[in-house]
C-alpha cells in the first residue's frame, strides 16, 4: 500500500547568536544570582538571604522562645514554599548551623534534637526541632512598624524585608563564610559585649580609628574557645578586611594515673572536631612522624564538655611532644579572614570600622523610621481621642444630630459641620459604644490624650536631635548585651608562634638526665625543680619561703628512686613525669599528689620520706608504737616494691629521715614526750627486720613525730596541743616553738623529758615537728598558719594559734 506522504514541517526558526556574548551574559546572570541571593552576608545583618528567610518566616510562624518547639521540617516547608525556591536540603543545612553552639558565638536558632556535632551531621529534619532563639527576636523585633523595606517574594504573592532591624552587629558577632563566583567571604566571630562597646564609642565618637576601635575589639573570639597566637594578622583583617591567624587548641599537662603524664586538650581551634584531631594523631604516629605518645583517649562527655587525654611515654618530655603536636596536627590551625560582604548591593571587603559604620548607619535608619512611625500612630490616635472627648462633653447634643439624621452619611456631614470634626473622627463617633460614655471613660481619654502628648513631643524631639538618636541606638545596643552577652571564650596572646626549627633528622624528644631535686610538701604534693649545672636549691628558692617541705632529694630527672609509705614498704618510681617548676620560684601548689603519682590507693597511706637506692647512708624509721629501726638503701633487693620493716599489728610508720652515726634520733608521742638519743645506737637491719625499741610509751600514747637532727643543725621543736572533746581539725589550740638545745638527751627506749604543758580541757599534742628553724605551719589546705616566736620554755603550755594547723615542714631557703 503506498506511503503517506509527511505532512508539510513548520518552517525552521534558527537563530545565530554570538558564542561568547551568550557565555558572558549567562555567566554575569549566574554570577549575580549567586552573589546577591546565596552566598554572600548583607553588611547590615550579617545574614545571607536564607537565613534571614528562615528567621523572619519563624517569627511570622510565631516560634518564639516562650513557645513550643516544632518538626524542622515545617520550618523547612514554609521557608521553600512562601520565600526561598531552591532545595529542602540547603534550607534544612542553614537552620542546623543557626542552632549550633559550636558555630555561632551567639545561635540563633533553639534547636531541639540530634543537629549534629563537629565530627557528625545532624539527624534528618523530620526527627528534629527549632524554635527561635532569644537573641534572634532582637533581629526581628518591630518589623511590624515599617523600619525596613520589604520586597516580594520569589512569585509576588508574599512580601519579605530586605533586611532586618538586627539589634546587634550580627556580622561581627557570628561571622560569616561563603562561596560565591569569583569572591568568597570568611569572618571571624567576636564576643557580643566587645563589639557592642566598640559601636556604642563609635557613636559617639565618629571619627575613631580603627586603633581605637581594636581597644574594645583586641580580637575575635571563637565559640569554641582556643588560643589566638600573634595580633599581627589581626591587626591586618581589622585595617585591611583581609588576614591570616594562628589557633590553638588549650591544653594542660597533667597526672592521668600512676607515673602517668598526658596531655589534656579542653579546648579546639575552630571548627576543628576531637575525631579530627585523634585521627592525624594516629596517622602521624603509625607514619613514625611523632613520638612519644603512647595512647589517645577521646573522654568528652555532655557533662564535662570537650576533654580528649593524650598519653605520654614515660621519659619523653610532654612539652617538645606537645610542639609536635602543634606542627603536625589541627592542634593549631589556621584561620584566614576575608572580610567580603554586601553594601548598598555591592560586594565590598571591609575592615573593623567599615563594618561597625554600616552597622551603626543601619540602627540609626531603624530607628528613624520606627520613631516616625509611632510618630504618626500616635498622631492618629490622638486626633482620634480628642474627637471622642469633643462628642462626650456635648453627649446629648450629638445623640440628637444622629437621631434627626436620616442616614448614616447625612450624620457624618452634620457631626463634621455642628462640631467641626475631621471625617476620621466623624467616622469614630458614629461606631462608638455607649458604655464609653460614662464619666469614667472621659477620664481615661484625657489620660490618654495627655500621655499622647508627651510621647509625641519626645518622639518629635528624638527626630530633630542626631545626638538623641545616637543615645537611643546606644542604649538599645547596651541593652543587647547585658542580655546576651557572655564573657572571652578565646584567650589572645600577642607573641606569634615560635617557628619549628630545621631538622634533617628525627627530633629527639626525651627529657634529658639533668640534674634535679625532688620536693615533696606536708600536705602530699611532689614536684620536680630542675636545676642549672652547679645550681644549688636553697639559692634558686629564694622566693619560695611560704611551702612547708616535710623533704627533698637530689637526684636526676630519669633516675629510680624510692619512695617510703607510712606501710613500712618503699615504692620504685622515676620522676621524669612529675611537674617541673621553675627553679627561681618553686610553688608546691603546682604539684601533683604523690599518692596519685604512685597509684597508691590504700586507704590512709601517705608517702613520709625519700631514699636513693645508691646512697650508703643508712635510713632511720619511726613507727607509731615506739619502735626505731636504721637500713641501708643498698641492701634492698631491686624490686618495684618491697616491705623495708616488719611491723606488728596496727603499726604505722609515722617518720622516715637519712640518719647517720652522728645524727641524733628524736622520738614526740601524744602526750608531749620528746625523746633524743645518739642514731649510732640503732644499727642498721635487713630488710624483713623489725627494728628494736625507740621509745618507752605511757598507756594510751602513740608516737606523733619522728625525725633526725643533724649536729650542725639550729633546730626548733614546734608543738600544737588540742583536746579529745574537739574534732580533730575544728579547733585551732594552743601553739609553742622552743629550741632542739633545750631538750636533754636519754637513752633510746626510754620516756623522754616534757615537751609541753597542758591547759585546761586540752590532753594531747595534735601536731608535732622537730627540724631546722624556720619551721613553717599550714593548714590542711596548705594554706599557712602563723606561729608564735621561737624561744618558748619546753615546758610551756603555749599561745593560742588564729586558725588549724594541719601539719608543720620547713622551708626551702
């Protein structure tokens, strides 16, 4: 069958057009939408045109703080149909972030839900709820009184503001960062209290530099805190809009178990997540490019906040591992300021005073146009009363024009001619109650009328008066930051980092076998002063006179020593993890508990003394129950721990001292017995022995002080007598320091000679010391405590002391 043929085709509408015309115009449109419509803040609110949608549709939703949460997704629903065309997704990513405390110094959004962390994205918006944040209904507040220009939305059938009030420098406040074609935009956050008190100068004083401004603003402040290292890239963005700065992470060096150092990281740079850091951590360890760490924890919790613990291997020096860490990890981190937003619609980089000008030019138009607003209102409400206070005072004359009229129009004219009223005010009579017609209501009309006056008088002189209207912005702005403001998150130092060296090979990170003196205080701290070649402690203390030494060894920093315990056992340790002070000013306070250092968990145990596993010199040991007994460090076999006297049931050791044979012994019991007896009496035992007799006790005393006293030594005896009635620690007593010389010497295992007086109500010796003067008191704080003159009798009953001693040392100087 033959074909049909095709029906005749329309005639070809082909159109040559220019290449690169078309590229170029296409690419200006593209350019321009993405500039203007996504990616780039408007100076004024420091908002990009999705999140000024979300927040001005919220407020419109009615989400306000003292109101319920609800789905994101509804948010995200409005947002896409009435004012923004483009994606749920991008809409949803811009609500997260105003929710995140992380990201904004001051959020936006209350977000109630799973909206993500540092290291995860947020659950999807259908699991998660938003509501406006108190600091946003600042930025939204009076959009109902024609303070901005509203525009149409993407289809002309709702209207949106340009711009928002903004009752704080947004911009400064929260940064910003974004992509456009061509530019992009990165700004920094800064602390709310700040940049308030920069704008508020700045209105008063319009010509500031921006020196002046940078005395309110030193420098942005993170919401998740940080170190800032070096102003100089500051100074640039502040001048310039453009900078670069060094972040660090804040860290601290500290005891995390037994003979344990670490580092613990409680704050990140920027943006900068734990799991981040942990990862380059371990990269860099499994690539050989850091040592020293011989774990990583991550420990941060909701309660406690950012803690991530870094373990170091014993004899590596925490600090040089530390400034691998900076080098090699986002530990430190860069953060490079571009400071590109919109004004008057075009892109512009700008510096601390430009961005604080637009702001403060912007508030001062808000307020403008709100005071002639209520200007106007007002003037209309007040044309209004006074018509109605006209129709009160000739009530009967104005019921019988409307009764007489025939219609309603007739008695608009008649009212407006027999009273010579406006039509509005007309109109106003015609719809009014009667129940406003009692003398009552006249009244309050007055009122109102008399308040409307003034309130137009003020809002007419606020117009007139630049200066009144630079008053009401600042007062406003201070009432911002009272409200929101929070303190410095991010400290700022002014030295930059110091530049790592130049290494061809590997640094060598452990702490070097130096000279050291280990410094153990009464209320059981230890620290470690390294010392100068030929340094000697005593002259690098000299400011070091208010910690109460109970001992200290010399040493090296990665040599064992032993430490005796009040069990009768000495503990093998290295003080290469111990803190290290500075040897001009050695503060015990910086130490760290040396029970902890040891892993001593025995309750009551408490480390008395030091010994040197090399030393010949023997170590003297008093027990509780009088016993005395000498060994030589040598003789103890090399074990991590190992028991150094046999002790009988419920004994404790209560002092341990380096005694030689020209020493002397002194025993101070409970009930004020000192005995003093040659140590070339005690000789020196083994290990498993048990010692001899030290001190003959009376029924019921227990020795409280043991120690040796060297010939040469001007030593001081120092008592504080209490009673059994008191709690032990609640009542300060009675206190005495006498001299060592005073004392006659006896014979070992026998009673001593009194050694203080009791009062009235006191029957016992609390605190007990004998060793050089000056002997130095704290309390169990390690606060100290006042003693009295050395000098007393040592038969004297003492003098009243101003607080509770806890324990009594000496000092290093």
């Amino acid at each position: 069958m033959p074909k049909t043929p095709p029906p005749e085709l329309a005639p070809e509408r082909i159109q040559d057009i220019d290449l690169e015309s078309e590229m170029q115009g296409s690419f200006l449109e593209y350019a321009y939408s993405v500039i203007y419509s996504r990616a780039l803040p408007d100076a004024r609110d420091g908002l990009k045109p999705v999140q000024r949608r979300i927040l001005y549709q919220m407020a419109e939703m009615g989400l306000r703080p003292d109101r319920g949460h609800v789905k994101s997704a509804r948010v995200v629903g409005e947002v896409m149909g009435k004012l923004h065309p483009h994606g749920d997704t991008a809409i949803y990513d811009a609500l997260v972030r105003l929710a995140q405390e992380w990201a904004l110094r001051v959020p936006l959004v209350d977000g109630h839900g799973n909206f993500g962390s540092l290291d995860d994205g947020p659950a999807a918006a259908r699991y998660t709820e938003a509501r406006l944040a108190s600091p946003a209904m600042s930025l939204t507040e009076n959009l109902d009184e024609d303070v901005v220009d509203f525009i149409p939305n993407y289809d002309g059938q709702f209207q949106q503001p340009a711009v928002l009030p903004a009752a704080f420098p947004n911009l400064l406040v929260n940064g910003a960062s974004g992509i456009a074609v061509g530019m992009a935009t990165n700004m920094a956050p800064h602390n709310l209290i700040e940049v308030v008190a920069a704008a508020m100068h700045l209105l008063e004083h319009p010509d500031a530099t921006t020196e002046e401004l940078m005395e309110f603003v030193p420098g942005p402040d993170f919401p998740s805190g940080g170190v800032l290292m070096g102003l100089d890239g500051v100074k640039d963005a502040y001048a310039n809009g453009r900078g670069a700065l060094k972040v660090r992470g804040k860290v601290s060096v500290e005891s995390i178990g037994p003979r344990r150092t670490g580092i613990i990281v409680s704050e990140l740079p920027y943006m900068v997540g734990p799991e981040r850091l942990i990862e380059k951590i371990r990269d860099a360890v499994q690539s050989k490019k850091l040592q020293g760490i011989s774990d990583v924890t991550d420990l941060t919790d909701r309660n406690h906040g950012l803690r991530v613990s870094i373990g170091i291997k014993t004899g590596f020096d925490p600090n040089a591992v530390l400034e691998q860490l900076y080098r090699l990890t986002p530990l430190e981190d860069s953060f490079s300021i571009n400071n590109v937003a919109l004004v008057d619609g075009q892109p512009r980089t700008l510096g601390l005073k430009d961005m604080l000008s637009v702001y403060v030019a912007h508030r001062l138009e808000v307020i403008t146009r709100r005071s002639r607003y209520r200007l106007a209102r007002r003037e209309e409400r007040l044309h209004l009363v006074e018509g109605l206070l006209i129709a009160i005072l000739d009530i009967d004359e104005v019921i019988q024009v409307i009764r007489s009229s025939d219609d309603s129009e007739q008695a608009r004219s008649r009212l407006r001619s027999v009273f010579d009223l406006s039509e509005l005010q007309a109109e106003y009579i015609l719809e009014l109650r009667l129940r406003r017609l009692t003398k009552f209501s006249r009244i309050e009309l007055e009122a109102e009328r008399d308040a409307l006056r003034a309130e137009i008088a003020a809002l007419q002189e606020l117009l007139a008066s630049p200066a009144l209207l630079r008053a009401a912005v600042a007062k406003e702005l201070d009432a911002v930051a009272d409200a929101y403001g929070t303190p410095r998150r991010t400290l700022l130092m002014n030295a930059a980092p110091p530049k790592p060296r130049a290494s061809k090979g590997a640094v060598d990170l452990q702490i070097a076998d130096a000279p050291t003196v280990l410094v153990l205080s009464t209320t059981g701290r230890a620290v470690r002063v390294d010392l100068a070649e030929g340094q000697e402690l005593a002259a690098a203390a000299r400011r070091s006179k208010h910690d109460a030494i109970l001992t200290t060894i010399s040493t090296t920093v990665r040599a064992e020593i032993g430490a005796i315990t009040s069990a009768g056992r000495v503990v093998r340790f290295s003080p290469v993890d111990l803190p290290s002070v500075p040897s001009s000013s050695v503060q015990l306070g910086a130490g760290t508990p040396v029970r902890d250092y040891l892993g001593i968990t025995t309750k009551g145990e408490r480390i008395l003394g030091f010994l040197d596993f090399a030393s010949e010199t023997p170590i003297a040991l008093g027990t509780a129950q009088g016993t005395v007994k000498r060994i030589v460090p040598t003789a103890l076999p090399v074990r991590p721990e190992v028991e150094i006297i046999g002790m009988k049931p419920g004994d404790t050791v209560v002092g341990a001292a380096e005694a030689s044979d020209d020493t002397e012994l002194v025993f101070v019991t409970t009930d004020a017995q000192l005995l003093r007896f040659a140590a070339s009496t005690v000789r020196p035992q083994g290990a498993p022995a048990g010692g001899m007799a030290g001190i003959k006790l009376s029924a019921g005393a227990t020795v409280l002080h043991f120690g040796a006293v060297a010939p040469e030594a001007d030593a001081v005896v120092a008592t504080v007598s209490g009673g059994d009635s008191a709690l032990p620690g609640t009542e300060p007593g009675r206190a005495k320091v006498s001299s060592f010389a005073e004392y006659p010497a006896k014979g070992r295992a026998t009673g001593g000679v009194r050694a203080h007086a009791f009062l009235k109500g006191e029957d016992r010796l609390t605190v007990a010391w004998v060793g050089p003067e000056p002997a130095l008191a704290v309390d169990p704080t390690g606060a100290v405590r006042k003693l009295p003159e050395s000098g007393a009798r040592r038969d004297a009953s003492g003098q009243p002391i101003d607080g509770v001693i806890g324990s009594i040392g000496r000092t290093l100087a």
